[in-house]
C-alpha cells in the first residue's frame, strides 16, 4: 500500500516533463508560423514593421 504513492509520483515526474517539452514546442510552431503568415507577400520595406507589430500582441 506504501508504494502506490510513489509510483504516482514516478509517473507525474515522467509525465509533467515530457508534455511541457511537447507544449513547447508546439508553441514554437505556432509562433513560426504566424510569423511567417503575417509577412508573407509583403514588400522587404515592410516586412520589418509587419514582425514588429505582430510581435507586439504576443
């Protein structure tokens, strides 16, 4: 019965990690791509001020 409680925190220490690095990354991606929608097809003079105000909300 005394280890039950352990076993759980194995799983948790195994768990909690693994899903935060999956979080992040999904994030990155999510983060890539909406930066690269906002500039697509805009001219290299504004593409500067297009990152900057899209990073702004973020």
């Amino acid at each position: 019965m005394l280890a039950l409680p352990r076993v759980h925190q194995l799983v948790s220490l195994v768990i909690v990690p693994a899903a935060t690095f999956i979080g992040g990354i999904a994030n990155l991606a999510a983060i890539v791509g909406f930066m690269v929608t906002a500039t697509a097809g805009l001219p290299d003079t504004v593409q500067g001020l297009a990152s900057g105000l899209t990073t702004v909300p973020q």
